[in-house]
C-alpha cells in the first residue's frame, strides 16, 4: 500500500492527513526533483527541517531515499502528529522540539546535514538573519538551505486566510490602515489574529530575505518566484506559474509574486 493508504486507514485525524498530505505532495512532485537539480543531496543525504509541522515533506524524501531525517518544531502538538504519521509508515524519523533563533542547537547536529529546508517559516520569525547563520551551523560545508516564503505585500502576505473569517479571502488587506485592518481582524481566532498582528510588524520581503541571507555568509544558488504557487497543486488542483520575469523589479516582485524561493549555499572552507 502506498503511504497515503495507510494513512487513510488508520486513525490519525483527516485535518491532520490534509496538512500532511500536501506537503507530501509538493515534495513528490515538485521539491525533490527541483532540490535535486540544483546539486541539493536528497537520496543518501542527512536532511533537516525546520519547521516540519505534521512531516508531509520528510517522509517524502524518506520513500526517496534519504539516509537521517531530522524535524523541528516549536509546536509540540504537531510534532507529536509528525511521530504517529511517521510510526505507522515505519519510517525512522527524529522529530524533537527546537527554537532555531533561542535555543542552542544539540552538539551532534552541528555540521552535520546535507539540506536544511525553512518552508514557509522565516516570515515568522523576529531575527531572520539569527536563524539563518544558526541553521547554518547545523549544514556541513557545502550545504545547502532550501527557503520558501509569502512576501508580505503580496495578495495574502499577511496570512489572512489563518483567520477564518470575513477578511480570510480578502487580498491585500493589509494595506488598509493600521484601525481599519485591526478591526477587519480581530473577528478571527484570538491565537491566530496575535500572529497576523506580529506578521504585520516583521513584513518579511524578498531583498530583506537577500540581505538578511547575504549577512549570514550564504552564496545564492538559485531564486524562483511564482504567481501560483506549487503548493496550489495539491491544494487546488492549479499548476504552477513562474514569476521569474519580476526578479529585476524589487517593488513589483513582492507585490504580486506569491511565493519566493532561495536555495542558498553554505560554501566550502
């Protein structure tokens, strides 16, 4: 039986087999290959991610061939997810709770994985440039980090479809005025609307993301932006369309790219 048969026959909770399914998904079918050629080691690699949520995209590279799989989260309750899906695929996963910007980093993943991956994680996150040099640390040289991310001005940086409500569907929302847009919120869920709220003060954008990577001593490998995003595969059944042709134009590429893509390198010493 293939993983999502099994999953589907045990009794993980069908919003928990969504999240991860998509993620599987993406990696099958669009990641991997990309990563792979790219020159990112997958099959045979140590690979860690940070922020890996319920481990759709680990236990793709899993079935793919990876030799050590490490996940991290801050949110236990997905980790604990991350460990029942990866138990009934009999999949030697680690998934352990970890802060890449406040916690130190155990001594034994220290230079030692091949790929990191940071899907959707760094606009959440208060010092990027601090995750991204410790994340460097956990890369043996010639490493290499793999980053997604929604720029905040585009349609849906700010993460409103978290809140499930009237604004969730709303693009560009937040270029309303700061008493307009926390009104149109704060019918939201109150833990969801506090992060709309922080998102709205880090505005991760792509040259903050550049700048922010080229102070942590990373060599860009590669950038791919997207009007549709990968994801929306899956999620949607849309394919994806390329947004390269706004790459010169800094203003326009966060304004109607939805989704930006880095690889980065962690050069030889």
């Amino acid at each position: 039986m293939s993983y999502r048969q099994i999953l589907q026959q045990s009794d993980v909770d069908p919003n928990i087999l969504y999240y991860w399914g998509y993620m599987y998904d993406l990696s099958k079918d669009y990641m991997i290959d990309y990563l792979e050629r790219k020159g990112a080691i997958i099959e045979g690699g140590a690979i860690v991610e940070i922020g890996s949520a319920e481990g759709g995209n680990l236990c793709a590279m899993a079935e793919h061939g990876a030799a050590e799989l490490v996940g991290t989260d801050i949110a236990e309750v997905r980790l604990e997810s991350a460990r029942q899906i990866a138990d009934l695929l009999d999949l030697d996963i680690t998934y352990s709770s970890n802060d890449i910007i406040y916690e130190k980093q155990p001594a034994e993943w220290l230079e030692h994985f091949d790929l990191a991956l940071l899907r959707d994680v760094i606009e959440h996150l208060d010092d990027a440039e601090t995750a991204l040099r410790n994340i460097k640390g956990l890369l043996k040289p010639g490493g290499m980090l793999y980053v997604t991310f929604p720029p905040w001005y585009s349609p849906f940086g700010a993460h409103q479809q978290l809140l499930l409500n009237g604004a969730s569907k709303i693009p560009y929302v937040h270029f309303l005025p700061n008493g307009l847009f926390e009104r149109v919120i704060s019918s939201g869920r109150a833990n969801d609307v506090v992060e709309v709220q922080r998102l709205r003060k880090i505005r991760m954008t792509t040259s903050k993301f550049r700048l922010a990577a080229h102070r942590a001593g990373y060599t860009l490998v590669d950038e791919k932006l997207f009007f549709i995003r990968p994801v929306f595969r899956s999620k949607f059944g849309l394919p994806p369309i390329g947004a390269n042709i706004l790459k010169p134009f800094p203003g326009l590429r966060d304004l109607l790219a939805l989704e930006a893509g880095y690889i980065l390198k962690k050069e030889e010493k």
